[in-house]
C-alpha cells in the first residue's frame, strides 16, 4: 500500500521520465515476480502486446491521455526481462523501455496469434 501511495504521488507532481523510470525499476526488482519475455507488435489496428512466457494477450488499460504511455505502462507490468519488437512499434516506447529491460530489436521468429 505505502508503494502505491508514493507512486500515485508522484505521478500526480508530473515527474520528470528519470524519474518516472527510476520508480518502474525499483518496483520491478522489488516484486521478485517472474520475469517475462513480451513481444510489442505494430499492427493495422495499433500496438498489440503479447507475454510470450505466459501465452497472454495484454490489454492496455486507458489510464493517460497519450496512448503510448498507456502502451508503456502495460509493457512495465508485465515485468519484462526482455522485449521483442515487430513490425517497428513506436521509438518513444522503445526509447523508454530501454532505460529499465533489454531490448531485442531483431525479431526472432515466434510461434504465436496475438
């Protein structure tokens, strides 16, 4: 509950992204969950996100009014140990992203329907 409330707090004092991305790793590492790989897709209809590890589609909650922060937020909880990325999703994502998991641009081929 107290992570919660000093996360909320400081979302609510528009931080700076070094910050906003120093709290997602610190939380990350203090969950001791599973580390998952995801794949962020560019498709038609927009940026789908898939847990490779768990076989899960992931919704994008609409929490922000910029969609790629909505789209950052739902990669970061998943707790990513790595991303793969097709079809060049959005470098801001990405850009992001890289501050807190690896990042593997080269697609590697992938048995599944998102």
């Amino acid at each position: 509950d107290e992570l919660c409330k000093l996360s909320v707090s400081l979302m609510s004092m528009n931080p700076a992204e070094s910050d906003i991305m120093s709290l997602t790793a610190f939380l990350i590492d203090a969950s001791n969950a599973k580390k998952n790989k995801i794949l962020v897709e560019n498709k038609e209809n927009g940026i789908s996100i898939y847990n490779m590890s768990t076989k899960e589609r992931i919704f994008v909650h609409d929490i922000f009014s910029d969609e790629k922060q909505n789209i950052t937020g739902a990669i970061i909880g998943c707790y990513p140990e790595e991303i793969y990325l097709k079809n060049n999703p959005a470098s801001c994502i990405v850009d992001n992203l890289k501050q807190i998991v690896r990042i593997e641009t080269k697609y590697q081929a992938v048995e599944t329907e998102i």
